[in-house]
C-alpha cells in the first residue's frame, strides 16, 4: 500500500501578490496534490525568524525573514504519495538562476526574482514537513490524518 505524505508549501508574498503566478500555482496545487488545508497570514519578523530557525546566523538570514514578514503568505499543506519530493520538483532549485538553466518550467525557474524572492517554500524532511504544519497550523491532527488516510485506500 503507498502511503499518502504531508508537505508544507509557503507562498512567498512577491508570488502572493502577483494574480497571474498566484493562479498558475493554485492550479498545479489543486490538479497536483490534495490540499489538505490552505490559510493566509502575514508574519511579523519574530515568527519569521522562529519559523526559519535552522537558518540562524547564515548570511541570507536576515535577508529572508524581512521578505517573508513582508507581505501576505499562503500557506498549504498538501498531501499525496511523495509529496515532499514532488513539490520540491515542482519548486525546482533554491537557486532561480540554476532553475532557469536545470528545469526552466519549474517554478521557481519561470517565477523566481532571486534567491531570497525564489516564489515558495517547501518542507524537506518528514521530520520538516510535520514540525513545519505544527507551527503553523497548531490544531491540526496527525493522529485523525494518520487514520484518514488509511480509510483512503480501503
Ligand atoms: P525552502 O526551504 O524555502 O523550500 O528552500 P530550500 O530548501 O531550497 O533552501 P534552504 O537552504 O532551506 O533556504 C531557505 C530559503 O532561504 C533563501 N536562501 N537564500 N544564497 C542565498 O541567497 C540563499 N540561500 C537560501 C531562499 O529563499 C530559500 O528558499
Ligand atoms: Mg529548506
């Protein structure tokens, strides 16, 4: 039996408020994966920097968290079999300039600004994945998931 994972993606806000990328994105969410939860939210700096914690100290650090607390995020938690690693390709390279060269049809490849502006987040472990959807969606339940998603495949 394959098991179904959970991913979390983040919507970057240049990608947020942009119509034509937040479309095009919603479309490969919903046609891709099963969206599990979706919420809208706008961070200060403080939960920025807890939510990118390992990040502490590097030289983009700063960088980044004062993008993220920026404008409006979209947050999705989305399921599927392999969905850390399909929504990862579907990302492409941290890297926008190497996403042009490797995959020019990934996302962050056709949308990305730069490094930091690179159009989305998404959780690279499993470890990652549940540590992140804790974080932002507090109430939600791993356990109720767990037994859902065996139901699924009944
Ligand atoms: P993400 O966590 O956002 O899905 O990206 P990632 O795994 O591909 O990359 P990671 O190393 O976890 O970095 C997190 C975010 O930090 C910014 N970053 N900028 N060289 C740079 O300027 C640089 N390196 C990383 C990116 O916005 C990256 O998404
Ligand atoms: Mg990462």
């Amino acid at each position: 039996m394959q098991k179904l994972e959970l991913t979390l993606a983040i919507i970057k806000p240049h990608a947020v408020s942009n119509p034509v990328v937040r479309t095009f994105i919603r479309n490969i969410l919903k046609t891709k994966f099963i969206v599990v939860r979706t919420k809208r939210v706008t961070l200060d700096t403080d939960t920025a920097c807890r939510f990118y914690q390992e990040h502490v100290g590097k030289f983009f650090f700063n960088r980044l968290t004062t993008f993220m607390s920026s404008g409006c995020i979209d947050l999705h938690v989305l399921s599927h079999v392999n969905a850390i690693e399909m929504w990862r390709r579907c990302l492409g390279p941290t890297s926008v300039y190497k996403g042009q060269f490797q995959d020019p049809y990934c996302l962050r490849g056709m949308f990305g600004i730069s490094d930091t502006r690179n159009v989305a987040h998404g959780s690279d472990s499993q470890d990652s994945a549940e540590r992140e959807i804790k974080f932002f969606f507090p109430e939600f339940s791993f356990y109720h998931w767990r037994l859902d998603d065996e139901e699924w495949f009944r």
